[in-house]
C-alpha cells in the first residue's frame, strides 16, 4: 500500500514540475496568452486601402485599421517602411500627427480601435514595404501590411498644359528685353521644367528670366509655388539682327510626361527712320551732267560734280554698241563697297528691305567687300560689272548710303545706257 501511495505521489509531483516550466508571466507569450487582431477595413465608396497599390510619388494614401485585443490590453502602435520606424511627420492618426513611433494607446481604445490612417508615400520611383503593428501589454504583436508602388504610377499620365498669353506673333525691337505671358497648369502630376527653344535651339539662360529671377540653366525648374498653376512673364533678349524667330515653350513633369506652346518673334532695329528714293546713274559717256549722281536726293549729276557720291566709268574703245564698261566707283572722297550676304559676317537672311534705320548703316559697313578691280588709268578703284540685285554701301565722311540696282537699262543705238537705283541714308 505504501508503494503505490509512493508512485501516486511522485507521478503528481513530476505533473506539478512541467507545469510549472510553462512562462505565464506579463510578455512571456504563454500557450494560454491570446494575442491581439490587426485588420484593414474594407469601406464601400472609399478610398481605404485593403491590399497593394500604386500610388503618385510623394502622394498620400490611407488605409482604416482595426485592432481588437486579446488576452492583454492594447498598449502601442508601430508604422514600419521596410522595416524602419516611419518618420512621424509623414502620416496622420485620425488627423492628427502622432506623438512618437511606437505611440501608446490609452483609456477604452486599449480594449480595441479603429484607426483611420493616412501616409504619405516614398518620393523615389520604388515599391516599399508599409506594415501596421498593435502589441498589448504582454509583448504579442499582430500586424497588416500592404506593398506601395510609386514605379508605374504615372505612365500615360496626361501632360501639362502651356498657353501664350497674345497672338502668338510677336514684333519687338533686336537685342532688347521682350516680355511675353506664358500660361502652365498641371496635367496628372505637378509641373517641374521650362525649356525654350529659339529655332530648335536651347536658349542661352542668361538671356532669360522667369518674372524678375533670372534663368540659372535652360531647361529651368519651377519655382515650388507655382508647380500645380502658373500665369506668369518670360523675359527674352532678343537676337541683335532683323528676322523672324520661332520659339517652342516646353513644360514637362517629372515623369517626362511634356507639352509645348509655340510663337514668333518678328525683330527690327531701332533708331532713325532712313530715308528711301530712287535715282538714276547713266553712262558717264551720255549727255553732259549725267555720268554722276547725288545718294542725298537721287539727282543725276556730272561725273565730277561736286554733288556726287557715284559715277559711272563710261565706255571702253570697243564696238558702238557694246562698249559701256556697266561698272562704278566712288567720287569726291566716297568710297564704295559691295555687300554679299552669307559672307564676310552680313546675315545669310539680309536682304536690301532689312534696312529699317540709320543706325544699321555703319555695322554693314564693317561687313562689306572692298573694290578689287582698279580703273582704267589704275588711279582708283571700281566695281565689278554691274548687274540688277547689286547691292552696295558707300561712305562719305560721317554719311552712310546703301543702294540696290532694281534696272540695268542698256540702249545700244546710243550711251543713254543707265543704272536704275534704290537708295537709303
């Protein structure tokens, strides 16, 4: 009988030991300790998140969580972004920042909550790993988790949209400050870049300004203020010659979705008004008085009358009819030189009728052809043959002449020939 109360005995001694063993003190995570529930709530006609999503780069989004204790009251709640403690300054509970991740839970919510939550998401271009975490006072822990895309976002997001303020075809005067209104809204994402394009061409920054801040590169960020919208002046140096100049505005967000407005800038000089006449030049062997003429008021002259500016060199001792040489040369201290555009620096576009004002006068001097041929007697210098579209510039002192041959009129029956003129000083 003793030995079977002996066995009884120690058979509840060793039960008594390995029940022991088992840890149901606070945070221990006993067999018989329930955690807590963490769950996203599905809400009709929301934007709550439940599962992965994309989302805009630094967009926010928001999910509803609800925890339900189980054993233990609720005590913290944990934002992690791959596994990282969130930044409290980049999500809100309920509206209203959080005081600290892990944040405490107080008073009835310690039983269960339900938790409206709004992040703002990674600025980068990646997917990131956002996990919602309760754990009660013993330790246990249950969270959600979703994946937030920022990768694909914005593909095939609509573009900006770019207006010119105005018709669109502009005159203003060369190598000046020219303003003109530009017009930018947002499409699908803010609006980050400005280029401008002068011809197909960058637009050297530093003849640009956006409102009074000056271009520091081209293409130029906008300002943060005016990313969603923007009506605001571009200031442009205009190119220092006389033509018209295509401009493209292009405004691009940061995805490279893009949209461009263009317009025109028609550039003249500025300055004294010239004065425009016609004159003829005849052939200096004609009738007395007619071998010169006077650039100032287009009056026939003879070839050494002190009125003149240009004669004609005459005829050589050919045929009758064939013998008028067709070339000029400068008189009375004028000197006279040919233009060719294209070379010697003149504009490729220059044309006679781009001479507007008196001020042009002496720069196409600079870029004129001296006289190659000698005269006659070799004493002084005279043009090549003369043909209609000729264009020259003589000089006389501080007077400037430009003149355009518009007819060559040859008579061979007689030396009525002459040189039809325009002229401009």
């Amino acid at each position: 009988m003793k030995r079977i109360l002996f066995s009884f005995i120690a058979i509840a001694s060793l039960s008594l030991i390995f029940s022991s063993c088992e840890d149901d003190t606070p945070g221990g995570g006993g067999i018989f300790d329930q955690g807590p529930t963490v769950t996203f709530e599905s809400v009709p006609d929301s934007n709550f998140l439940t599962d992965n999503a994309d989302v805009e780069p630094g967009s926010t989004f928001s999910v509803r969580i609800n925890a339900v204790k189980g054993d233990s009251e609720l005590n913290t709640f944990t934002l992690t972004v791959d596994g990282v403690n969130a930044d409290i300054s980049t999500y809100v509970i309920n509206g209203n920042p959080p005081g600290a991740n892990p944040a405490l839970i107080f008073d009835a919510e310690r039983d269960g909550l339900t938790w409206d939550i709004t992040v703002t998401a990674q600025s980068e271009l990646d997917i990131r790993d956002y996990v919602f975490s309760i754990t009660d006072d013993n330790g246990n822990s249950d969270s959600a988790s979703l994946l937030i895309s920022t990768e694909t976002a914005s593909a095939g997001d609509g573009p900006p949209v770019v207006n010119i303020g105005g018709s669109g075809e502009f005159t203003a005067s060369a190598n000046s400050f020219y303003s003109f209104r530009v017009l930018g809204a947002t499409g699908d994402n803010e609006i980050s870049i400005m280029t401008i394009l002068e011809d197909g061409d960058i637009v050297d920054p530093s003849r640009l300004s956006y409102d009074e801040t000056p271009f520091d590169a081209n293409p130029f960020f906008i300002p943060a203020e005016d990313r969603n919208s923007f009506s605001t002046d571009i200031v442009i140096l205009t190119p220092n010659e006389t033509a018209t100049f295509n401009y493209e505005v292009i405004l691009a967000d940061d995805f490279g979705n893009e949209n461009s407005a263009f317009f025109s800038i028609t550039t003249g000089p500025t300055g004294e008004v010239v004065t425009l006449l016609e004159g003829v030049l005849f052939n200096a062997a004609g009738p007395v008085g007619t071998g010169g003429l006077d650039l100032e008021t287009g009056m026939s002259t003879g070839s050494s009358d002190p009125l003149a500016e240009i004669r004609d060199e005459g005829i050589d001792d050919s045929a009758y009819d064939i013998n008028w040489i067709k070339r000029i040369a400068g008189v009375n201290g004028t000197e006279i030189r040919s233009l060719f555009p294209g070379q010697n620096g003149l504009s490729e576009n220059f044309t006679f009728t781009s001479i507007e004002v008196q001020e042009q006068l002496p720069d196409l001097w600079g870029n004129a052809f001296q006289f190659q041929n000698s005269s006659t007697n070799g004493d002084y210098m005279v043009s090549f043959i003369v043909e209609v579209g000729d264009m020259f510039i003589a000089q006389k002192g501080d007077t400037y002449y430009s003149f355009r041959v518009i007819e060559v009129n040859d008579t061979p029956a007689d030396n009525g020939d002459n040189y039809v003129l325009d002229i401009k000083f």
